[in-house]
C-alpha cells in the first residue's frame, strides 16, 4: 500500500510539475489514460479533488498546490539522502538520463557511449530521443541537449559540437523542371516538404538572415513529416526542397544527388549544448558523464 502510494504522488508530481498529462505521462513511462487513471485514484484515496482538467490543460486545486509543495520538499529530501549515499562510492554507478534531438544523439552523444560504457559498467544511460522543448525538469532528466540559441539562461550548458547551418536543396530533376530560387521569398511559389517539430501543431518555419537582417518563410508543399532525414529523402525522390543541417547534406551533395540554394542567405549559428540546471544535486554517475562529454 506505501509502495502504491508513493507511486501515485510521484505520478502526482510528474502532472503537476508538466502542466499536463501528456508531458507528465512521457515522463513517468505510462499512458495520458493512464497518469489521468492513477491521479483520480490518489483523489479518491486523499477524499479531495487534485487538479482542475479540461480538454486542453490542467491547474491545481488549492488542496492540490499546498500537496505539490509538500511533496517536492519530500522528494528533495529523499533524493538528497540518496545522493549523500551515492557520493560515498569509488566507482560511478546509476542511471544517467539524457533528453536529446536525435541529431545531436547521432552526431555527438552516440559517439562517446562505448568508450564510456567500457570505462563505467555499473553505469546505465537512459537516452529519449525528442525534437520536441520538452523541459528536462520536468521528466527528470539529469541532461538535455539543444542547440545554444534554445539554452535556459538558468542552466549550465556544454558545447559539444560546432557551429551549423541549415540550406535547402532540391533533387536536379526538381530544378530543372521549376528552376532554383535566388531569394527565400521565391520559396513561396515552389514546393516545399515542412517538418513538424516532435509534437507540436505548427510546421517548422524556414529562418534565413543576409547582412544581419533575418528572414522568416512559411513555406508549403505537398508533404509535411516529423523526421527530417524522410524529408531529405523525399527531395531526392524529387518531390520538392527541403531544409536541414549542411553536414548532413554534403555527402549527398558532393555526390550530385542534391543540389544547394540560397547559400548566401544561409548564415551559421550555435551548434549543440549539452545543458543542466546549476541548483539540481549531479550523482557520481552524471558527473562522469559530463567529465566524458567535455574532453
């Protein structure tokens, strides 16, 4: 019955933490129907209404803010008490949990993970893959990786990679049946494959900038898709322009399967930063991580 209790006031937490049922879900590793299913229970166990739902978010009860203070005091006070545990060990053991675009993943994170699982067997590395601004407080993530543009002002944040840059391109047949923009407006009348952001509604707009002044293009096309190597993918079938990072693109460019446009309106700008917050208490674990992620 502890157990099952402890279980709902965590879950509790994650909700109310979120400000939704969706994040706090993700975050506790079960179903919206399900976190929604476990806090009715604790409500009926306690006898007073939590939390305030409608179709689109959630809000605390009275009774509902004075319990979230009382347990994150509580959950403070446990985690510290197994931190203070965890220090006393010579060697890194634990759960290191990182939320990360799988980009970055792919591009930095991946690459350091078997020399470091060699060096830290009792270590386990719990990677979400998310394009999504999903605030890593929030799932209880001991990381986050975003690029330096996106970093909280509140975090401490790592450079792990260089500096980037997006350009679009299109397959030779696609330019040669409705020709090449020369400015980001002209994208408006071609077709353009969008990508939606992790979760979210609204398509990514397309962001260029020439001698400083930026530039903000909402294109559209006959595709839209939340993974951008599919949209890579689909341009090469010659199904119109797509946008990502140059790196990526380079090796299909140098092999004449795609081709670039509006270079020069281009720029580069902050690469990815691995980030956590200064107040959150690092276990053995994570600082290991993070010394291997700085050299």
């Amino acid at each position: 019955m502890r157990s099952t209790r402890l279980k709902d006031y965590e879950a509790f937490v994650a909700v109310a933490e979120a400000g939704s049922f969706r994040i706090g879900a993700a975050a506790f590793g079960v179903s919206a129907s399900a976190m929604s299913q476990i806090v009715r229970r604790l409500e009926g166990e306690v006898g007073v209404q939590l939390i305030h739902r409608t179709t689109r978010s959630v809000s605390l009860t009275d009774a509902g803010a004075r319990l979230l203070v009382r347990l994150q005091s509580a959950f403070s006070e446990l985690e510290t008490a197994a931190h203070e545990l965890d220090d006393r060990r010579e060697r890194p053991m634990g759960m290191v949990r990182i939320l990360a675009p799988r980009i970055a993943y792919v591009d930095h994170i991946a690459l350091i993970l078997p020399s470091f699982t060699d060096a830290f067997p009792d270590v386990t590395i719990d990677v979400r893959l998310d394009d999504s601004f999903e605030e890593i407080s929030a799932g209880g993530y001991d990381f986050g990786v975003r690029l330096g543009e996106y970093i909280h002002p509140d975090t401490v944040a790592v450079p792990i990679g260089p500096s980037l840059r997006q350009i679009p391109v299109a397959s030779p047949a696609y330019i040669e049946r409705y020709g090449r923009p020369l400015e980001p407006s002209d994208l408006l009348r071609h077709k353009c494959i969008n990508w939606r952001q992790g979760e979210v509604d609204e398509v990514y707009a397309w962001e260029f900038a020439r001698d400083g002044v930026p530039m903000t293009i909402t294109v559209s096309g006959g595709l839209i898709i939340n993974d951008r190597e599919m949209a890579v993918e689909a341009a090469r079938k010659g199904m119109g322009i797509a946008l990502w990072a140059e790196h990526r693109l380079r090796p299909m460019i140098d092999a004449g399967e795609l081709l670039p446009m509006l270079e020069d309106w281009s720029p580069s700008y902050p690469g990815f930063y691995l980030y956590y917050y200064r107040n959150r208490h690092m276990s053995s674990a994570a600082k290991a991580f993070l010394d291997a992620i700085r050299r």
